[in-house]
C-alpha cells in the first residue's frame, strides 16, 4: 500500500517511475545509519527519455530545465521508495545538489532548481525543505540538461 | 553576548551580515543529528552587492577571486551563527565545496579558494581545518564569480 | 604489515603513493565520528605526474581519461591508508563526486568515471559499491583532466 506522501504524487498525476538502474559500477544509493545518500539523477521521465538535452543559455528554456530539475526530483524519489519500501520514512530531505548544462555564464541556474526543490516540498511539506547549491557545468551525461544529487534523513 | 569566534572576527574589522535567505523552496541550512550542511553561499558583501561578477580567467583577477571567496566563507559562518546563536559550538569545519566561475581551462581554482579556507582557519584556528573540493565551472547564479557550500560538526 | 585489501592491490601492481599534501589551509581528510569525507584529489600518478591534462572532449582521449580517474581513485585510497593505517578499516565506499574537465556538452563523463568506480570494486568487493556524481566542469585545478572527491564510512 501507497503511503502518505505517494498518495499525494498520486493526486497530483506523479507516478514513480522503475528507478533507473546504475549503469557501471556503483549503486544508486548509499544508506549509512539514518543518513541515505542517493547519486546523481538525470532529467529521464517514465517513459525513460530525457526530458531535455542541450545547455540553458543555448537553446534549452528556463521553463523546460524546470521541467528537466522537476524529473530529476522524481527519479530521486522513486530511489529512495526503491530503497525504503515507503516514501514515508524519509525524516528530512538534507540536502540537494544541482548540476545545470549550462553555456558560459547563464546566470538563472536557481529559477531552473526550483524545479526540484518545489516538487520536494510539494511531496514532503517542511521536511522537504532542504539545504542547496546549484552551479552550472559545461557537461553532463548524455548531454542531459539536468542532474539532481541528494541526501536524505530516513528512518 | 558574542563568543570567543566572533571576538576574533570582529578584532579583524569582519562583521557577520544578516544571512541570505533562501532565494526559493529551500532553506539556508540544514541540521541533522551533530552534523550541520549549509547551502551554497554567493560572495554578496554586507551592502548585499557581489563582490565580484563574471569568470576567472576571462576578466575577474585572482586577487578579486580571493575576495569573493572570502566573502562567501564570511556568508557561512553568518549561517551558522543564526543556524547556533554562536560560532564557538562549531566543532569542526569538515569539508568546504568550492565551485569558481571559471573560463575554459582555467588552472588556479585552488589559489581562488585560499580566500575561503584562510578565512576559516584564521576564524577556528585548528578546528577550522576542512576537507576541500575546487572546481571551476562554466556558470554560477547571477554570474557571481564564486560559490562556496560547507558541511559542519556541531556541537 | 598491509591488510586484505592491499594485498589484492599489491597483488594487482598497484602501489599506493605518498599521499598529496593539501596544497593549502586545508587538510587531506576530515573524520566526523564514522563518517569520512576525503578532499578532492587530482590524477597524479605515483612519481607525482598528472595523468592526463586538459579536457576530455578536446584533446584527452576517454581511455585516458579513465586512467586518470583511476589515478584519482588510489590517491582517495592512499589518503584513506594515511588516515586509518589499514584500508580494512573502510566500512563502505559511500560516496564519489567526480569531476571531469570536459568540453562544453561531452556526454561520456560516466565512462571516463568508471576508471575511478572499478577501482573501488576491486579494491573492497560489494562494499566498494558508491553512490555517484558525474558532471562536466569548464576547469580543474592544474588543468588536470579529472577530479574524484570520496567518503567513507570507516571503523
């Protein structure tokens, strides 16, 4: 059975899609004690195909690295259902580390991260408010426009 | 009444700005258990003007580098003073992440950085010895020439 | 006398160098409790060479590359012996951010991390299995082509 705050993802249309496996050799996630550490998430959707490719400032809009942050958010969380069994263990999102293609300069990596951090917050209400930093990189894997890392308090 | 730390800053001429709030859907820190993660800090000055914009490398000195380094470890511990109510319950500096906005194979991240780390240092003495990653990347936000995240044990 | 897991490296050609100094107001490892976080090391081989310069994307070829990560991953290691005395003493690779100085969009950044991943398998088994970060940075201290930051939990 669906927990509380998959239910909410539910009303709002979410369904976590089939955690992305590790495609080397590491693991998508890391559980020390209470403190779970997920690996870097790319912008893929359920469907599997990256929601946007290419760099912000040079061709990809702030609205769709929104969209691009927002699906990295939700690969995060289908990690942890996949780790805890229920979304409901998590005690506080702790951190998260935002990575955005980005050409020389592009300053509005920020309005490009609250992609992911509202949907944190949509899911987790104040547990999900969580410590940030957001940089732009001149490239990520598969020439993905976002990547999305995380820590997470669980019980 | 303010502590040993914040004695030693002010004996400096460094006043601790009020802290940035979070621009967004997070929060400035986050503290689980004696373990305390700020977010990513810009290098706004105390009139909350960036004390440098633009990329090292392309037009910002090493010299103004440091600055803004500096500035964003001062921005730190203005965190963590509202975070604790005072410096001294630091225990350790564990790891700052240094992130410069850098040109295309720009090399003396590290020397940049210096501007954090002796900050640090010269606030914590031995304690304020950290673990450190540099990197130089293509875009910060709002074009600040550094950003610098830290994690922290508290007591 | 070296534990299990040097041995194997022994026995693979592989022998840990004199670990780098911190080239600044900063020190090579910070230990919290059982929680180890390891600064940024760069590719330098055992006679202090980096491995590879310059970007991936523009010049370094991914097989070098590779063995530049690799370079990375036994200088993690090698900090971790200096810390710990016996690498039998890591619990669980928890963590590697790695940082490859890459053109603007080269999309391979996980192959070139891989260098540093299978090292840790083969170094710990099972628990070396990490999470992971891979992004693409414009810079990298020294020009080096590759960057792996760690942590750890450790007995």
């Amino acid at each position: 059975m669906a927990g509380t705050v998959e239910k909410k993802l539910a009303d709002l249309g979410i369904t976590l899609p089939t955690p992305a496996p590790a495609i080397a050799n590491y693991v998508p996630f890391v559980r020390t004690q209470n403190f779970m550490v997920v690996s870097g998430q790319l912008c893929f959707d359920a469907a599997g195909k990256l929601v946007a490719q290419g760099q912000l400032g040079a061709g990809v809009s702030i609205e769709d690295g929104q969209k691009a942050a927002r699906a990295c958010a939700i690969n995060l969380l289908s990690q942890i259902k996949a780790a805890l069994g229920d979304l409901d263990k998590v005690v506080r999102v702790v951190r998260l580390g935002g990575f955005i293609n980005a050409a020389s300069g592009f300053p509005d990596g920020p309005k490009v991260m609250n992609g992911a951090s509202d949907l944190m917050v949509t899911a987790f209400g104040d547990k999900g408010r969580h410590a940030r930093t957001t940089v732009g990189v001149s490239a990520l894997p598969m020439n993905a426009a976002v990547e999305v890392e995380g820590s997470f308090e669980v019980a």
